[in-house]
C-alpha cells in the first residue's frame, strides 16, 4: 500500500505509539491529524512536525465525534487512512471490591465502542479513496489476557474480532484493514504496568509502515509475534509470569 500523499488520521495522537506514528507518516509528506482530548497536549506535540494539524475532541464523546468527522470533511475533503488509536486502561485484580463493571464501561467506550462510531462514520469518506485503511491498534493480550488488566485484556480481545469481521466484510473494496497488536511498550499510558521494559514506540510505527509496504494485515510486533506461536495455556502463563 502506498503511504504518501494520504490524509491520516491518528486518535491519541498526543504521545505514545499515535505520535511515534503520527511523526513517520508526516516524514512520507501525508497530511496527518493528531486527536485526543487535552488541546495543550496535542499543540506540544505537533510542534515542530510539518504536514501535522491538531483536533481536540473524546473519542467517546458522540458530539465531539460528530463535530471530528465534520472538520475533517470540510478542511481536508475525506480522509485516506483512518489510526484507531486512543485507549483507556484500569490497573485491578478481579475481586469483589473491584468495581470492574464500572471500569469495564470506561475502557469499553474508548477500546471498542469508540472505534465502531469512527468506523463507520468515516466509512463514506474512507470509500471515496483511491486507496485506504483502516489501522486498529488492539494489543499482545488481545491474544492472551493479563490478570491485572482484566477488562482491558478483553476489550482488546473484542477490538480484535471485530477487526477480523471488519476485513472480511470490506475485503472487496477499496479499503484494506489492519490490526496493530504491540506488546508492552514504554510510554505513560503503560507506566503503571512497568512500561520502562517495554519496546520504544518508534519499534511499533517501525512495525506499522513495514506492513502497509507489504499489505500484512495482522500486525504482531516485537515479542507479540513469540505469544501467538504459543498454545493458549503457554501464552497466558507467560504474559502472566513475575
């Protein structure tokens, strides 16, 4: 798949793996729109980038969704790729004072629900491309749960399914679907969880651009590759260990 000359939008945009990405496609001269929901946060990050605009809207705020979509149709007539990004994540163990409904809903929202809205919102936009995508960034334990991300783990379990179910309904049009699944990464978004042993996010965008240039669909980055070979009991055993 070619990534230049595209119009690219990243949610969470504002740090992490979203700038890491945001950052090499706009050195491939796209037009690339960072979001999240802190507008302080995303002018720092954008300074000094070229090709970069910045939107503030919550992606689990339906007006800021709806107003989003309309910005970016006007301002920029459509959208080629769209980087379904953002997340939410709790630090818990299932027990009764755990509130994990609660949590559950949150990361839900942003994780799953989120990503459905903007899908198909920009669905119209994205099939008036010559050629686009659609990258959802799931996770390692969309493959495995972790016991203390509980709810996370299976909203990336759900981001994952859908995916599959979302390349196979578009699989003769003009948008192609990928999944991103990192492991665990050093950013401040996974800090609480040890995120200084994880790989640089320059390591996962490195991975994104790699497969758009050879159209690999299901992305497993670093030791997310290492997971997947394994049996179910091995895979969570391992990412469970310590």
């Amino acid at each position: 798949m070619n990534i230049t000359n595209k119009t690219v939008l990243v949610t969470g945009g504002g740090s992490g793996i979203g700038l890491a990405i945001a950052k090499q496609l706009s050195a491939k001269n796209n037009k690339v729109i960072i979001t999240s929901r802190n507008a302080d946060k995303l002018q720092k990050a954008a300074a000094g980038l070229t090709n970069v605009t910045t939107i503030a809207a919550d992606v689990t705020n339906a007006d800021d969704v709806k107003r989003l979509v309309a910005t970016v149709k006007a301002d920029f007539c459509g959208l080629d790729i769209l980087i379904n990004n953002a997340g939410h994540t709790y630090v818990y163990n299932l027990t009764a004072e755990a509130n994990a409904e609660q949590k559950s809903r949150e990361e839900f929202d942003t994780n799953f629900f989120s990503i459905i809205s903007l899908t198909e919102l920009f669905l119209p936009s994205l099939s008036a491309s010559p050629e686009a995508a659609i990258v959802n960034v799931s996770s390692i334990l969309a493959l495995t749960p972790r016991s203390t991300l509980p709810t996370y783990s299976a909203s990336k379990a759900a981001l994952h399914s859908y995916t599959q179910a979302l390349r196979f309904a578009l699989k003769e049009t003009n948008i192609k679907v990928f999944e991103l699944m990192p492991p665990l990464v050093n950013t401040e978004f996974s800090k609480e969880i040890g995120g200084e042993n994880g790989i640089p996010p320059s390591e996962v965008a490195d991975g994104l651009i790699s497969a758009f240039a050879n159209d690999e669909y299901e992305i497993h980055v670093g030791n997310t590759a290492h997971v997947y070979s394994l049996s179910p009991p091995d895979a969570f055993n391992m990412v469970n260990a310590g």
